[in-house]
C-alpha cells in the first residue's frame, strides 16, 4: 500500500514539476536573452530585485497554461519590502508582448482585491502591449476589471506603477490610476496606442520614444520619476514606500549646512533654488521630490523631519518668481491629497506673487486649478505648518495655506515676510494712485510681517536659523491629534 502511495504522488508531482518548468521558463531562452540584450531586466528579475531577498510568494504562477502562455505574460504575487507586505504584478514581455489575456485580466483583479482587502501596497511594473488580440474571440465573463478596482484603491494603500517598457492601452492606463509612477528613462513608455496604430487612425508617423518616452511624460505629468534603468526605479519604489505612511526613521540633520540667509536673498525680485531651502530644513538624505519637470514652479516633495515623514509643497522662485499656474495647482492639488489619503502631515513654504495672470492662463483654467488646489489644503485633516519665507500675495497666499485659522498646526513667517492683495507697485498701477498713495502701499509692503503678527495673523515670526527647529517642535504639537488618512478621496485622481 506504501509503494502504491508512493507511486501515486511521484506521477502527481512529476506533473507538477513539468508545469512549474514551463512557467518558470517564461518566453524562452532565446526571448530572455533579447531582453538582456537591450539592458532590461526580466520580470521575474524585477520582482526578487523589488523585495526583500528571499521573500516573494507567487499567486497565479500556472494561469495561462492551457494556451501556452506561461503565468499569462504577469508575474504576480506578494512580498516583503523593508519588512513590510506588499503586492506587486511584474508583465512579462517575453510571453506574448506582455499582453493581458482573460487569465491575465483575473489576476490583475486578484491583487487588486487583494490590496483593498488586505490593506497593503500594490506595485504594478509595467512592460506589456496592452489587450491580447488573439483573446478577443474568447468568450469574456462580466466581472470588475483591474482599473475600475484601482479606482477605489485611491487613498486607501499605497499604489505605484513603474514603467519599464512599452506599455499601451489597458496596460498603460493602470499608471495614471496609480498614485505614483516611474519611467525608465529609454526603456519605457506610456501610450493609448502604439505607433502603428497610430498611423491607422491618424497618418501620423512616429516612433514609440517620441510618442510616449520619459521625456514626453516626465513634462506631460503623468509620471511623477525618472529613473537611469530598472534597477534604479525599482530602488525608488522602495524609497517612496518608505514615506508611506509616515515613517519614523532616526532623525539626521539637514543635507545643507548652508543658513537660510545665506540662501534667500532679501530682494524679492532676486530668485533663488527651493531645493537648496529644503536641503537646509529636512533631514540629511531624506528629499524625494516629485514631478520636478511639471508645473515647475511648485515643488513637491516627500521629505523627513526629525525621522517623520512628510508631504512638502513649496513655491519655487527660480520660475517665474513662483507664480502659481494651472499645471502647478494640479500638481500640488494631486500630491496634497495624496498625503492626506496616507496620513503625512503637510507643510507648506511660501514665496510667490500669486496665480500667474493672463489670457494663457485664463485659457489653461487656472482660476478653476487654482480652487481646486485651494481646497485641497483646506481639507487637509492632519498637521499643516504653513511658512511664508518672503512673499505671499493674493489668491496665491490662500493655496498656499496662508489664510489665518484655516487648520494649521502653525502658521509662521520670515521677518523678511510680505503679504496683501497684490505687490504695491502692482496694486498701485491697477488703480491709477497718485505718489503719496503709492508710496503707502510700498511702506506697507516694506514693514514685513509684523502687522499680521501683531493680529496674529501669524502665529510666530521666526529667526531663519530657528526655522527647522520651530518646524521641528510643531510638528511634535500636530502629531498629538495625529494625521487622520481620508480613506476614498475622490479627487486623489486626475
């Protein structure tokens, strides 16, 4: 009876060892030496690059069999980064182009439920054609796609797409559903439809880097990263996870031993770099920014202070004085709400004229981004430490969370801080004033921030060489109420 046992299982396991083979083997010798060839790493590759060694656990790795499709072109699966679960889906351009079949479709939908279900990130790396056109005859049952299940994953986990090569269609769309994505600089690409398609439908003819690479969409803002090759996006994602939630590090001192008054000039017309401002308030090592060739004259960035993580908007002067226009509002509306869907507190550094004025931007609907940006740190419901670190005019003061009592844990400012409707010279002009008018408003203008403080407009105005400390000692204040995630923020997608 032992032998009959015996004999039953090795056929059994013989079986299943075949199978497991097959889908290991993915597209074959000659198709993974392809992929080596033009610098790009397998999907499988991917994925044990992306977690923790020795700790991915594959779901689905047989679907797709029956058609020889091994895994049906998506590597999926679960794993530890940092010590922490995670989901990730890796397409598999050996296998068909990395194209979705029905198998495929159901185990996009898995770890998507899965994310939802079990309240863990999902990494979706992306390197597929799109919809399998062989597929289209197959008879399809109703069932909730990936995408309309990725929807309803906005502010309750962590989603980040990375994209390492062409990837159209169906596959495409999964990047701008997610809440992060990194493109592979020459490697891949984002489009509705590819160029043959596109020459079908248009005439147009043009090549796949031109129409969908990392430059196109690093600018166009659907990509938030770029990054010099798979192992360096992959390296991101672990970074960015790090930041959410909020993540309490040992705390290091800022990159920048740099004072802030040797950074800022006292001249308001005279520009300089937020970023080296940021390397002198954050911890050593710990700026991310985000989409930094899009709405360029906003800085968003993830960043810690004293170990905890937060979510950091700040005008940049070196463009267009820090004026605020339409792509810099949905830039900064889009990441505000990301951070309040994963608790990060949000600070906010002031420098700007206002919202860009216009017939451009009129067109581009700034006033409308501009609201929407405004609402965004309204409904901010964790800490929100608000500085003005030289000027804040106008509407461009409210985006930027100047307006008194409206749920800051701080409001501060730089004794070099100005505020009103509009600069004076500007102000004056608009009304035609007469000298002794003007010179008023340029008074006004020129007396700092010590009006607003003795109103308490401002809560503190602070010496530069105390402001990362300030930050430091408020954020601790904030974090007695907590940030409290908004789960389901409709708003948190374009």
């Amino acid at each position: 009876m032992g032998d009959q046992h015996h004999e039953g299982w090795e056929a059994l396991l013989d079986g299943f060892e075949r199978r497991t083979t097959a889908a290991h083997a993915q597209g074959g010798a000659e198709r993974l030496a392809r992929q080596h060839a033009k610098g790009a790493m397998t999907a499988i590759e991917r994925v044990t690059a992306l977690l923790d060694p020795g700790s991915f656990r594959e779901i689905g790795t047989f679907a797709g069999m029956g058609i020889g499709a091994p895994r049906d072109a998506l590597v999926a699966g679960h794993g530890l980064i940092d010590g922490r679960a995670v989901l990730v889906g890796a397409e598999d351009a050996t296998v068909q182009g990395g194209s979705i079949g029905s198998a495929g479709m159901s185990k996009r939908a898995r770890l998507a439920v899965l994310a939802a279900q079990e309240r863990v990130p999902l990494v979706m790396l992306l390197d597929g054609a799109g919809h399998r056109v062989s597929a289209q005859p197959e008879r399809q049952r109703p069932a909730p796609t990936d995408l309309s299940l990725l929807a309803d994953l906005a502010g309750v986990v962590p989603t980040i797409a990375v994209v390492h090569g062409a990837s159209a269609g169906h596959g495409a769309l999964t990047a701008p559903l997610c809440d992060l994505v990194i493109m592979v600089r020459g490697q891949g690409q984002l489009f509705v439809a590819g160029p043959p398609l596109v020459a079908a439908a248009t005439g147009e003819q043009i090549d796949k880097e031109s129409l969908g690479g990392s430059d196109v969409h690093l600018s166009s803002g659907v990509a938030h990263l770029g990054a010099a090759d798979d192992r360096e996006a992959l390296l991101l994602v672990r970074r960015v996870l790090a930041y959410l939630p909020a993540n309490t590090a040992t705390a290091q001192p800022p990159s920048s031993s740099r004072p802030l008054t040797q950074i800022i000039p006292v001249n308001q017309r005279e520009p300089y770099d937020m970023t080296q401002v940021l390397d002198a308030i954050f911890d050593a090592g710990s700026v991310l920014e985000v989409q930094d060739r899009f709405g360029t004259s906003l800085v968003t960035a993830f960043a810690r202070l004293a170990g905890v993580a937060v979510a950091v908007v700040a005008n940049q002067p070196m463009v267009r004085g820090g004026a605020l226009d339409a792509d810099a509002a949905a830039k900064a509306a889009r990441f505000i709400d990301l951070a309040a869907a994963h608790g990060l507190a949000l600070i906010l550094l002031a420098d700007n004229p206002g919202v860009i004025p216009g017939a451009a931007a009129e067109r581009a609907g700034a006033l409308r981004v501009a609201a929407r940006m405004f609402v965004a740190q309204h409904r901010h419901p964790g800490p929100k430490l608000h500085v003005t670190l030289r000027k804040a005019y106008g509407f461009g003061s409210s985006m930027m969370g100047q307006n008194p009592y409206d749920g800051q844990t701080v409001t501060l400012a730089l004794p070099d801080a100005t505020v009103g409707a509009m600069p004076a010279r500007g102000g004056a002009d608009a009304i035609a004033a007469d000298d002794p008018t003007r010179q008023r408003l340029a008074d006004l203008e020129q007396g700092g921030p010590w009006r607003q403080a003795d109103t308490m407009s401002y809560d503190e105005v602070v010496h530069p060489h105390d402001l990362r400390q300030a930050l430091i000692d408020s954020l601790r204040l904030g974090s007695a109420r907590g940030a409290r995630p908004t789960p389901h923020r409709a708003n948190l997608r374009p």
